[in-house]
C-alpha cells in the first residue's frame, strides 16, 4: 500500500539527500486494526478486496 | 471539451450538492460551465435560486414538444443550468423509453457547438437507466461521489452500477471517487475514509470534502456555499476539488 | 475601477495632468484621510499631521495613485526606528542615515520593491560596487573552476574514502617545509610582509567554496601560529627575573595549549564526511530487531510519556521493535503507563552506575540486535531508524551510530542573550562540523542519547561503560579500541529540552569535563591499544579541550602581569609582538570562520568558554590527579524560572575578574601617562587586550541575568493548515503556527466566524493521508489569533497528536535554515553588544547616587544609538 510521505519527503529535500525508500508501517498496521474492529468491513474487503484494486488501477 | 459526469455510488450522498458548488467554484476561476441535470429528483436548480414551484425542465420540454435547450437558465453569478424539470411517472417512462435514443446525449452536446473551453457537468442518479448510462459514456471524466460508510462501501465493492463501470475499462479508466460529507467527529468514518484510500489509491480525488453544516445552510438559503459562507471549510476544500478538476483537463484559471 | 486618471495612460502634457487630476479628481481630500489613517494614528501631533501632508503632496505630485496608497506602508516599512506620530528634528537625520543606508548597503531589499526610478540609481550603484570588487572576482572564479573539479573528482563519502593516514611518508617531509617556513628568522620588515602575503591569499581563498581553499587556510594559519610560537619560545623568555620568568611560563603554557587545540580542531574537522543513509532492504523480514531504551531517574511522566509514544510511532515492524523505560526511580504510576501503551518497563534494586548501570542492567534482559537509547526528553521522529539502521547492514563492523542532539527550546545562552535561532548554540558547531570530521576519522563519538548501538560488540566491550562520569564517549573509545567502527548522521532526528537554568547547564559541562578528565586519566587515548593515530588525536583533542578553563583563566588575566606588575611576560617590543601576533590571532579567526560555516558565528565561543573557564577549571584539575573524586548529578530539565532575576551565586567569580581588569585599566592609565614613552604601544596593547577582557567577561555577567520564561511547556513553531469544527457542526479553516503538549495557537478568519473564549472546539489535524481530530476548548482570543488548550486527549489521543507534530520526520530540518553563514565582523558587533548589555545589567544594581552617570551615560548611548539605520526584514509590499 502506498501512502503519502511528504514529511519523508521533505526531509530528504531538506537533508539534501536522495529520497530513501521509506516504508510506512504504523498506517499498514492500522489498517489490520480497522479491519478487525468492524467486522462488516472484514467480511466485505475479505471477499472482494483483491479484484477491486486490480479493477480499479 | 470537459464534460464531467458526477454520479453518486448511491442516493443522498450530496451528488446534486457537489455538482452545484463545483460548477460555481469553477465560474469563481473564470471557467464557462455549463450543469446538465439528468436526476430526475430536480434538486440541482434549487442551488441556483430557481423557484421552488416552477416545473420548467429540458425534460418536461421534451414532453411538451418544445425544444429542450429552450429551458437553459443562468444564475445570477452565471453559472448556466438546465433543470431536469417535473414529470410524472408515465411522462417519465414515455421519456426514458421513447425519446431518448441511443447515443442521444452525446448527439445533443454535440449539436449545442460549444467552444472548447466550455465545461459540462452531467448531474447523474445513482440508478442505472438509459439517460445515466449515455451520460457515463459520454463524459471525459467520472466522479462517483461516496460518504464514508459502509453501506457506501458495499455498494462501491459489489453493486450493479458498479459491476457495471468496473466490467468496462473504458468507464472504469476515467472513474474517480470522491468523499464527500466526512464526519470528523466520527471514529468508523475516519477509520472508512482511511480504508477507501488504501482501496481506490490513485483513483481517489486527493480533497475530502468534510460535513459541514454551512453547506446544509447554503442549500437552505437556495446558494452555493462560496456565496452563503466563502471563508468556510467548506468552500475551500470545493475550491481544491475545482483546483483539482482544473489540473486534470490541464486548464489555466485566468 | 477607480475614477482617478491614470498619468501613464494619458497624452497630455505633465502639468496638464496634474491639474486634471485636482480638478477631475474629487477624491483627493478622502485620499488624503485615508492617507493620514495610514500613516499616523490618532494621536499624531501638529507636526507631524503637517509633515504626512507635505509627503502627501509631494507623492501626489509624483505618483500613480496606485503607488501613492502604497507610500505609508513603504515608510513605516523602511523607517521602521521612526514614529511618524511623534516627528521631531532628529527624525529627519534618521530618515536621512536610514536612506543612505538602504541605498548604499541594503541594495539587494531596496532593488526589488522601490519604483524604477529609484531602482536605476540602485542599480548604477550596485554597478559601481560589483566594478570594485571585479578584480578579485575574476581571480576567485577562475580559482572557483579550478577547485570545482578537483572537489568533484576528490569528493569524500563514506563509500570511498580510504581511512588510511600515513603518517610517516607524508608527515616527515611536511615537516621538512614547515619547519623551514616556521624557523626561519626573520626581520620586523620581512616578517610584516610575509604576514601580508598570506593573509593576500587567505583572503582570496575565503570566498570559494571547496576543499582546496580550506586546506590552504588551514595551511596558511597552521604556518602562521606555529611561526608565533616558535618565536615566543626562541626569543621572548625573559629568565633574567624571576617574576618575568614566572609571568612569561604561564603565558606560554597557555598559548601552547591553544596551539595544540588549534592544530588538534583544524586536524579533527579537515575534511567532513557527509555521510548519507543508506538504503534498507526492500523485504522487511532481512531488517534487524530494534530494542529502544529511554532511561530515566527523576524525571516527570509527562516528559518521558512525550517521548514514549513518539518511541511507538517510529516506523519499524512491530515485532522487531520493543521499547523500554528503564525507571531508575521504581515510581507505580511509570509503571501503569508501561502497560496501558504496551511497552516494557525495567527496573533494578540498586542504582550503581546511574543512566550507564541502568542500560547495562536493561542489556542483559533484552535481546534485540540493536540497542537505541534515547534520553527521556529526546522525542525521535518516526523515520529515525529507516535514516539510521541502513548504514549498520551496508558496514558490518559499525558498532555506533550517532545522530544530532537538537533542541526544540532555547538553552541558557539563547533565552538570556536572546539568540534563540538566530545565531548558532554551543551544541551546533560540535554536532555540524565537529561530528562530521570525527567520522572522517572514524572517530565519532557516541553522545550518550539518539545514538544506535549493536548490541553483540557492545556487550564485548562489557556493556556502556561505568568507570567515569561520561560513559558515553568512554564506551566509544572501548568499541574504536576493539577495532569496531562508528558513524555519524548529521540529519536531526530527534529534539529534546534544554537545560533551562545556567547553573543547571554549567553543572552538565562540569560533569562533562570532569568525566573527559577522567577517562585521560585512566584510558589515555594515546596509550593503549588498538586506536589508529587519527582516532587518537580526535579523542585527544575531545578530552584537551575541557582543560581549556585554566589556560582561558591565564588569558583573561595575563594583561595584569605587565600593567599592574610591570613584567615583560612577552620579552619583545610592542611591535614585534603586533607583527607575531595579530596575524597568527587573524589567520585562525578567518580559518576558523571558514571551518565553522553557519554552525558556530565568531566570537560567540569566548563567550560560550568563558563562562564554563572557572567552573570547569577545578573539577578537570582534579580528575587529572585523582579520577576517582567526583559523583554524578543529574541534568534537572523542565524546570521554569517564574521570574527574571540575576544569579549573583554563578556570576561571583567573573566579577571578582571584571574587578582585576578594571585595576588593569587604571594601571594603563598610570603607566600612559607616568610611564616612559618607548612603552606607550606595550601599554595600549595590554589596554586593548584587558579591553577585551572586559567585553567578554561582560557577556558572561549578561548570561548570569536569567530572563523569565513565559510558559513551561515550550511552544514549537510549525506551520499546518488544520480545520476547526464548532459545537455546531460549522467548520472553519485555520492556520497552527505553534504547538506544545497542552495546546496550540492558531489563525483563522475573524472577521467571518466568531469563537467565544472557553467555547469548545474541535481541531483536525492532517498528516499524510490521514486527519486526527483532537477536543480543544478556546482560552484567548485576539484580533485573528487563538490559543488553544486541549480537552482532556486521551491516550489514543495523546499518541495520534505526537504522531501530527514531534513525529513527523521532516519536523526538524529547517532548523539550520536560520543561521546565516558566520560574518566576523558582524559577530564582533553583537559580542560588543551583548559585553556591553552586561555592565548595563551590573550598573542597574548599583546604589543610585553612583548610579545617575551612568544612567545617563546609558540614555545617551541609546540616543545615538537610535539614529542609527536599522535592520528591516525583507519583506515585499
């Protein structure tokens, strides 16, 4: 999943490095958290959450 | 020519609101822009201060043998609408299943010459018909409008409006999402929100229009937001999407 | 549109417009209330109200309208020393000097923003300047050409540098040569020529950038310093009486000293590495585990949880990362927050080795790879360890690797002197050059907090090292000794408090310098095994230069020897000693201002070492001869000083020494006019050098006047766009420009929407893709500012609102931003005022009678001082 990392960003601007491949974890894990906290939305991204993305890139 | 075509994943998510004010924000960055109202519901002409009670539409034209284009209006600010218009229900099927040919819309925009510049915006209901249909083939760009929740969600993942845009790569290529009406207070829809961006990504327009009550009191006043509260949260993040619509056909506000 | 003609649209003739304009131009009598609106206020004099007419008039004449609204502004913009409410006759030779001023000196603010036609004098003069200098500029460009490509094919970085020095191949025949270009004698004429001739081409080399100009300073200043010391002594020993002898051996050991600090620095930070971070493989199963511990002994929770829950927001797999507060204090309520955010809580029964014991302790109950100890008030950003681990997978022997210390809050030195991000701390010069030349050298040192450590070599060298009170640069020497390598990150990626009170600061120094003297003492980077020569001389130096206080004692009284005792502690006439000196003092001011960049402004350090020379002074003594005295004392932070006031306790002995300097001077005095004529330069040399003293001693008694501080939690500055949302259902678009743990201040459009004090609000903060919501309620509101108190957040939210402000990665980095780069003479000027402020500070606390000259003294100073141009911010209208 790819998130928006214009701090990261910045601050290799700023650092005046190259921009390093920065991995957002927390928000991924989040995610895992969200899932499991309403199981409506895991039942429904459990079945149809692969084609979706694959429909819609 | 930028023909939008705003179509809600399902009812009462804000479509006719969202088109309205766009098309207002729009004229504020000097754009020409037309609204088309294809709902049937009718709603859209109340955003620019039409009376409540007047019946004109292009579609009871049509039923009265006038020409359509004849119910054009423009607002005070300029924006330029044509209201769908009151029908009853056989007035209604005799329309959708009668008059309206194949590829009619596209025909009929292409009749009206408009210069290049000039943008169109299809407000289409979230049923699928003939008219919604044209207007989702006839458009340069889809908005499907959503609300944070989950039966939007269901409806986007599996419903017949989306099977039927996401079967077709020519429609699903130029779908964007929007949305609208995002309850900060609310933990699901802040957790939601979070999870349609992993799920639409790119596809997602990058402006979450918020749940803000002066876009009800706008609606209220007969307005457009910009005009009834123009320093509200409201009108800035409708003035990033128009920003953003801007970028995508590559137009220069002036 | 407005009704008024426009001159440059119109055909005819000058005059004609100006009449048309009168007559056609109904508005000119409201134009000129808004005018006077503008420019004054209404409580203008007559005066005053007469003098904005006649600029009215005159801009009238002369202006589009347009242009004309634009003049108030512009003039209190420009003249910001003068009020226009209150004009007297000085204001005009303000606005005559400040007119001079920007024209002449400020060309670059005037050019952009003032009509053309002034631009075109602007330009005419700016044309005269750059022909002045062209001569010069021609040389250094093509020097620039030169040295661009030899820095291009020669640019240092951790991936091709080769840390191998040889010394005997290179050094015996630099010797060679220098020693030729040091020993040789030379007359007064020959010695001020050469003195010129090198000072020619430091002068040349000062403006371009590169490695080549910063070798030849080092070179030319090296040469320079050691020619003034083997001059003192080959010929300056005066052993005919024993008091000269006496006077003349404390000199020169001081000055030796400084020598071997200047030749140690230059050494130490020759060629900085600018190492970057390395990439981390893709798959994040292959990245090692992570265990961080935040130690802490007294400190608050609130301070340790800030840093926790940023500890927790660091992006790193979760199961390779495990956080630990090491309670040295054993408090329940640490405890409970341990276990309500899931992190490890570790305690010991006794506190042997303090903060080294406790991680020591901590180390062998823990097993990640890497071992990141934070300080509890030093708040990582989430990327700390994407920025840092790479580096340890790229180098298997690295064993440290340390990052910046950054403050988010002012230290004693900024708040007192108010320098606070405008002119570079103590701490930036060591972390920016300092550090970075160290890494060269592979000596960089560990610093005790925001640092990664492998666990494997760590535990090899037995754990952070307990023997001395600065175990942190004690257990780097134990890793560098076992041949492990170290690294230094120069991207802030942490910030943390700092020491609030000057006394609390000095006692940090002190611990300092004593622990360094200690571990001289007892592991002798010289002695030993296992270090590189390089990696000792840089150890070397670190720990030489906290004995600095003696030596910077011996400076500071040294002028007495001969004005009060009449010794010739310097056995030369005042001449030679001009010609030796001042060009060794010169050539290392420039080398050094070239070295330092924008991390450390000139001047500033005297102030900075002169402060810490007493205090550190005894404690270093005395670990050299007995390293076990001493105990450790903790850095007491986040203390408020709830009134201003002057610490007398810290400030004793630099009166005792202003008192001694003062005796100087009237000595001076004596001698100038009693003594025999050949000694008047002598005589002046010592008065300028006591003169000098005296500034800097002034500076220090300025530190010692602690400044109130307003609030206990430190606002930092930030720029977001955020949204508030009213009880409502409202939502309203705001600016935050400043957030701390309980609030925020704001911007937002008054005039459109209302907030009642103590109305409850809501506030969304963005961060990436996401917004965090957090309760507010209003507490002050003016004009279009609001502050803000947060609700009572909890712990969720408490973590969402670190991972919107300390956490973001990039929060830190434009901190360097504000430093211009070092202008010596300018330095020079703030030092005057900042030794000046010092006596002014002192002569308020004398008894009245003696205290009227000076104050009228003051006033006039502040008088001329007010006619002079000022500063304006450039800023466009």
């Amino acid at each position: 999943m790819e998130y928006e990392n214009n701090d990261v960003k910045a601050l290799c601007k700023n650092s005046n490095i190259d921009p390093i491949n920065y991995k957002e974890i927390k928000e991924s894990e989040t995610i895992t958290k969200i899932k499991k906290k309403w199981p409506l939305l895991d039942q429904i991204l459990l079945i149809n959450n692969q084609p979706f993305i694959q429909r819609t890139k | 020519m930028p023909i939008l075509c705003v179509q809600g994943i399902q009812g009462s998510v804000g479509n006719s609101t969202v088109v309205a004010n766009v098309a207002r924000l729009l004229q504020e960055l000097n754009q020409d822009v037309l609204v088309f109202d294809l709902n049937p519901n009718n709603l859209l002409r109340l955003h620019f201060n039409m009376d409540w009670q007047n019946p004109v539409g292009w579609a009871s034209h049509i039923t009265h043998k006038k020409p359509w284009y004849q119910a054009a209006f423009k607002c005070e600010q300029g924006v330029q609408f044509i209201p769908f218009g009151t029908l009853d229900y056989t007035e209604y099927e005799h329309l959708i299943h009668e008059v309206i040919y194949e590829n009619w819309l596209s025909q009929q925009l292409e009749n009206l010459n408009f210069p290049a510049s000039k943008w169109i915006i299809l407000n289409t209901s979230n049923e699928l018909n003939t008219l919604s249909v044209q207007a989702l083939n006839a458009c340069n760009m889809i908005i499907r409008v959503c609300t944070p929740d989950l039966s939007c969600l269901s409806q986007l993942v599996n419903s017949i409006q989306s099977n039927y845009i996401n079967s077709r790569p020519e429609l699903s290529d130029k779908a964007f999402f929007l949305i609208n009406k995002l309850s900060a207070v609310s933990q699901l829809e802040n957790d939601l929100s979070l999870v349609f961006k992993n799920l639409m990504q790119k596809k997602l327009i990058p402006v979450n229009v918020h749940d803000d009550e002066n876009i009800k009191e706008a609606f209220a006043f007969k307005s457009t937001v910009s005009l009834y509260a123009s320093k509200s949260a409201a009108t800035k993040e409708l003035r990033s999407l128009a920003i953003w619509l801007l970028t995508q056909f590559n137009v220069q506000s002036s | 549109m407005r009704d008024s003609i426009y001159f440059n649209e119109s055909n005819d003739s000058y005059v004609e417009q100006v009449v048309n304009s009168i007559l056609v131009n109904s508005n000119l009598i409201e134009n000129w209330l808004s005018f006077k609106n503008d420019i004054l206020s209404d409580k203008s004099t007559r005066i005053s109200t007469f003098i904005a007419s006649l600029i009215y008039l005159i801009t009238f004449l002369l202006l589009t309208e347009e242009n004309r609204l634009r003049v108030p502004y512009i003039l209190k913009h420009y003249y910001p020393h003068i009020n226009f409410d209150t004009v007297n006759g000085w204001d005009i030779l303000r606005f005559f000097l400040q007119s001079i001023w920007l024209i002449t000196v400020r060309t670059s603010i005037v050019k952009k923003t003032i009509d053309d036609n002034i631009a075109l004098t602007v330009r005419i003069l700016a044309f005269i300047k750059a022909a002045l200098y062209s001569p010069f500029k021609k040389t250094t460009h093509f020097i620039r050409l030169k040295t661009d490509q030899f820095d291009k094919s020669h640019s240092i970085n951790e991936d091709n540098y080769q840390n191998d020095f040889h010394p005997f191949a290179y050094v015996l025949l630099i010797i060679f040569i220098a020693s030729i270009s040091v020993t040789i004698p030379f007359t007064i004429y020959a010695q001020a020529i050469f003195s010129f001739l090198l000072w020619i081409v430091a002068v040349l080399a000062y403006p371009i950038v590169g490695q080549i100009s910063r070798l030849v300073l080092i070179t030319l200043s090296l040469t320079i310093s050691s020619r003034y010391l083997w001059w003192r002594y080959s010929e300056t020993i005066n052993i005919d009486s024993s008091i000269d002898t006496f006077f003349g051996i404390v000199l020169i050991f001081a000055e030796t000293y400084t020598w071997i600090i200047l030749f140690l620095g230059f050494f130490q930070s020759v060629w900085p590495l600018e190492r970057k971070p390395k990439t981390l493989p893709e798959n994040t199963n292959q990245w090692p585990s992570v265990d961080i511990f935040i130690p802490t002994y007294n400190e608050a929770l609130d301070i340790v949880k800030i840093t926790t829950l940023a500890a927790i927001n660091i992006d790193w797999p979760k199961e390779k990362l495990h956080i630990y507060i090491l309670d040295d204090g054993n408090r329940p309520q640490f405890k409970e927050f341990c276990e309500q955010v899931n992190v490890g809580y570790l305690t010991r029964s006794d506190n042997i080795g303090a903060k080294a014991g406790n991680i020591n302790q901590a180390l062998t109950v823990t097993n990640g790879e890497y071992v990141t100890i934070f300080d509890c008030d030093h708040i990582p950003v989430r990327s700390f360890l994407q920025v840092t681990m790479g580096s340890f997978l790229a180098e298997k022997k690295l064993a440290l690797l340390q990052t910046p210390h950054h403050f988010y809050s002012p230290d004693p030195f900024e708040r007192n002197l108010n320098t606070f991000k405008k002119t570079p701390n103590e701490n930036s010069l060591f972390y920016g050059v300092v550090q970075a030349g160290n890494d060269l050298w592979n000596a960089a040192f560990f610093c005790g907090s925001c640092a990664v450590l492998k666990r494997a070599p760590l535990l090899e060298v037995g754990g952070i090292a307990v023997e001395t009170v600065t175990e942190d640069a004690h257990t780097a020497l134990n890793l560098h000794r076992k041949g492990y390598h170290s690294a230094y990150l120069n991207i802030i990626q942490a910030s943390g408090h700092a020491t609030e009170s000057l006394s609390a600061h000095i006692g940090q120094r002190i611990r300092w310098a004593r622990g360094m003297a200690q571990v001289f003492r007892i592991d002798n980077p010289l002695l030993g095994p296992g270090l590189s020569l390089s990696q000792r001389l840089c150890y070397l130096n670190a720990m030489l230069h906290f004995f600095g206080g003696v030596p910077r004692l011996i400076f500071l009284l040294a002028p007495l020897g001969f004005l009060v005792f009449h010794s010739f502690s310097i056995y030369a006439s005042g001449i030679e000693i001009l010609l030796y000196a001042l060009p060794a003092i010169i050539h290392s001011s420039i080398t050094s201002a070239y070295m330092q960049g924008r991390y450390r402004h000139s001047f500033w350090a005297e102030i900075y070492e002169t402060v810490l020379a007493w205090y550190i002074a005894y404690p270093t003594t005395v670990a050299l001869f007995n390293p076990k005295i001493g105990s450790f004392n903790v850095t007491a932070k986040g203390g408020l000083i709830k009134d201003s006031f002057f610490d007398l306790t810290i400030s004793k002995p630099y009166l005792f020494l202003i008192g001694l300097n003062l005796v100087g001077i009237g000595f001076a005095i004596f001698r100038y006019i009693y003594g025999p004529t050949h000694e008047d330069l002598t005589v002046s040399i010592n008065l300028v050098w006591t003169l000098y003293n005296l500034i800097v001693l002034g500076g220090a008694i300025s530190v010692a006047q602690e400044s109130r501080q307003v609030r206990s939690e430190h606002r930092i500055e930030i720029n977001t766009e955020v949204l508030l949302r009213k009880e409502s259902g409202h939502l309203l678009t705001a600016l935050m420009i400043d957030f701390s743990n309980s609030g925020l201040g704001l911007k937002f459009d008054s005039t459109a929407f209302t907030i009642l004090k103590n109305e409850k609000l809501h506030v969304i903060i963005p961060r990436g893709d996401r917004e965090f919501i957090f309760p507010i309620r209003a507490i002050n509101i003016n004009n279009n500012s609001l502050s803000v108190v947060f609700d009572n957040l909890n712990l969720n939210q408490q973590l969402e609102l670190v991972k919107c402000t300390y956490s973001r990665s990039d929060a830190w980095c434009s901190w360097d931003n504000y430093y211009n780069i070092d202008k010596p003479l300018s330095s020079l000027i703030s030092i005057l005022a900042v030794g000046f402020h010092g006596y002014v500070i002192l002569a308020k606390k004398l008894p009245k009678p003696i205290l009227k000259p000076f104050l009228i003294a003051l006033h006039s100073k502040s008088f001329i001082q007010s006619l002079l141009p000022v500063n304006i911010v450039s800023h466009q209208y």
